[in-house]
C-alpha cells in the first residue's frame, strides 16, 4: 500500500534498520548462570520462532554459552543474537586469555575464582557500562526480561551482571522490565525471606504457591502473573531430551538392576545432610540397586559424597547433564531439587526419603512420590518397585498442574511470549 511505502522510506531516510526488522518485537534476555539459561532459552526459542528478535546477555564469565548445547538450538534462527561480558570493551588479548581461565573454575577451585573475579573486574571496569548502553542502543529492546527475582541496590563488588545500566537505560525510556519465572516452590521456606522486587513492570511465577508466599512475605513487589514454568512445559522437555540423548547416546546397562539416580539439594535450609548420606549407603547395598549421586551444580563439591565414593555400584556424576542422567533412569531421587519435575513429566517414578528433610514438599503432598518414612522402608520399596507397583499417574498430573503450570495448563511457554508481545504493544494483556 502507498501509506506503507511512505512509512518505510522514511525510516530508511532516517537511517534506521529495515522495516521488516522494525515490524518485529525485540526482547532482551539476562541469563546469569545455567539455571537461568535453562529457564529463558525455551522463551527465546518460541520467541524467535514466531518472527521476533530476541537478544541474550551473559553478563558472567562463568557460563559456558559458546558451547552450550541450547545456543546450538538457538543458533538455527537468524534473528537471535548474543553478547557477554567480553564484549563489553575488554581488550581482546586479555579477554581471550580470561575467559580461557574460567573454563577451568569448578566448586574446588574457589580462591581461583576470587583471583579471575578481581582480574575481570579491573579489566573491564573502564568500559564496562559504556559497553552496555552501546549494546542496548543498538538493539533498542522493547521488553526486557531477567531471569531472577530480587536485583540489588549496589552492584555487588564482584559482580558483573550490569543489573543497574540496564534497570537505567530501561526507566529513562519508560521499556517495560520483568522478572521470568525461575525454579519452583517445592516447599515453604522454614524462614519468611522478604525480596525487593518494586522495580520490576511484571513478575512472572510459575505457581498460585509462589505468587501466595510472595504476597505474604512482606515484600517490594510489582505486578505478578501466574503463568508456569517454560522450563516444565511438555513439548519443551521432550525437545531437550532428545537433542541430549543423540548428544550422549546410552550405555549399556546391567540386566534386571534398577538405575537410581540422586540429585543433590543445596543446604538453602537445615535438613540432615549426614543421615541423607547414611541413606544412600543403605539404598546401594540393596542387590538390584545401581545408584548415581549428582551433587547439586552450585557449589556442592563431590567430596561431600566421599563416603559413598569407591563402592562398586555407585557413581558419582557431576558433570553429565540432568536430562540424559533422567533418560538412564528408572527412579529419580532427591529431597528438594527441581529436577525431579522433569523427571516425573517423562514417566519416571519419584523415590523421596522424607525422613532425611525438614520440610513438607508439594509432590508428598499430592502423593506424587514413593515415600520413605524411615531409612528401613528402602529395600521394601525396592522390591515393591521390582514387583510393578507404581504410584497413580494422576498423582503426578495433579502435582504438575499446580506446581509447574500455574493451574492453567501445560502450554506455558505460549503463554509466557504471549504476556511479553502484550507488554511491547504497552499492554498489561
């Protein structure tokens, strides 16, 4: 139409992008570690795939984006772009060599990482904020969405997540800003945690639990919005899961044993660490038993499983991904990790020692779990697992439900990009 061949020149006089690209909605996405990543890639990849432009700032040298098997997903679509740190004025040489040095901090190398910390702060520090009013300039977001909740005053002395040059540019252009949701309410938290969460347009939750403990606790909050967990939406978790299983193809396993696989819980609250412990050594010596420990991918070192390490059919496995460890499973295990969601979407059975935590978790109490209320109720259920007896699959569903998808069904990715598109268009939708 002539009015639109108008519009169009004018912006080419003007200087600006194509308008095609102008037509489309651009989103920035803020992923500080994995479980960030794990959370908004899902997001980006429906995001871009229905037309829009979506750019992803990793604002850490601590994840591994370049060669992280989601940025392969992401890849495939031209109109998602990335940046880092390194790319917010560090001179070349020097960042080359850095982050080639982050490639080696692991949990036991901490004072390495407070070394790398202070180096990349002092090499970056002059151009820093300069480079992010760059990246934001060009890029002009008209959403901008991170992925957790509370953003500090201050930036933090060895931060470089550049929470207040983007929150800045953001305001001075009235941009809506939110937070995604991130992990689950699997239990209450023994102590009310208050957060400042003002500064946000719109929180997004995953569950009507977190929405009620948020409002209860006293907080700064803004807007929030049930909508589930994009991490936990069906179509999602079964696209992963099959990239990781070409990516890690399976091994050949024992005949007739029964593969557990352990996730660990970071001590975010009190529970028996030893007695856990002295549980899982009683569970592998069950005969059908083959058992694999993940400490928990934050700070949980593997000598915290030292006792069970050596023993002939326990692994110890920090570094293979959840999702394929899940595909080799039969029963999945743990006292409060998030994981086991995506282990129950994909059929497997839930082995909980309630007897080794301190609090009451959302799957027992739908009954969505095998529940051990003494350490001698594990071979039992073992052998009850051996003879077919299985938890009602409607359990599961019913704590799924609640939990992962807000009560509204388990298409929350859609419903995610659908409440952002709103929000570009200046609608609370």
């Amino acid at each position: 139409m002539p009015g639109n061949q108008c519009k169009e020149n004018a912006f080419k006089r003007l200087g600006c992008r194509d308008y095609e690209s102008l037509k489309r909605m651009r989103a920035l996405f803020v992923a500080r570690h994995n479980n960030d990543y794990d959370s908004i890639v899902p997001i980006v990849d429906h995001w871009a795939r229905t037309g829009n432009e979506a750019l992803i700032y990793f604002p850490t040298p601590q994840i591994r984006w370049k060669d992280d098997f989601r940025t392969a997903i992401l890849r495939q679509y031209s109109n998602v772009r990335f940046a880092d740190l390194w790319d917010m004025g560090a001179h070349s040489g020097l960042a080359q060599w850095l982050s080639q040095q982050w490639k080696t901090v692991t949990p036991e190398t901490r004072a390495k990482r407070k070394f790398l910390q202070i180096v990349t702060e002092n090499a970056l520090a002059r151009r820093y904020e300069m480079g992010i009013a760059a990246m934001l300039d060009d890029f002009r977001p008209q959403v901008i969405c991170f992925d957790w909740y509370s953003v500090p005053a201050k930036r933090p002395r060895f931060g470089f997540y550049g929470y207040q040059p983007i929150m800045r540019w953001a305001v001075a252009r009235a941009i809506p800003t939110v937070a995604l949701p991130h992990g689950l309410v699997l239990f209450d938290p023994p102590k009310g945690e208050t957060t400042n969460m003002a500064m946000y347009s719109m929180m997004f939750v995953e569950s009507e639990q977190r929405r009620k403990t948020l409002l209860s606790s006293g907080s700064e909050l803004c807007e929030i919005a049930v909508t589930g967990s994009a991490r936990y939406d069906p179509t999602w978790v079964e696209k992963i899961a099959a990239k990781l299983d070409q990516l890690h193809p399976a091994m050949q396993r024992a005949r007739h044993k029964i593969n557990i696989v352990f996730f660990g819980t970071k001590q975010v609250y009190e529970f028996d660490f030893a007695e856990q412990n002295r549980w899982l050594i009683h569970l592998s010596q069950h005969p059908e038993v083959e058992l694999v420990i993940q400490p928990h991918p934050r700070g949980q070192k593997m000598s915290a499983f030292a006792a069970l390490a050596g023993r002939p059919n326990v692994t110890i496995d920090p570094k293979t991904p959840a999702t394929v460890l899940i595909s080799r499973a039969d029963m999945v295990s743990t006292l409060t990790s998030s994981v086991m969601v995506e282990a129950v979407l994909r059929g497997r059975e839930i082995l909980y020692p309630k007897f080794c935590n301190t609090v009451v978790t959302r799957f027992e109490e739908k009954g969505a779990c095998i529940t051990l209320e003494k350490l001698e109720d594990s071979h039992p259920a073992i052998d009850n697992y051996l003879a077919g007896k299985r938890v009602p699959r409607e359990n599961y569903e019913a704590f799924l439900e609640e939990t992962a998808w807000g009560g509204k069904g388990p298409d929350t990715i859609k419903r995610i990009c659908d409440r952002l598109a709103a929000m570009t268009q200046g609608q609370a939708g």
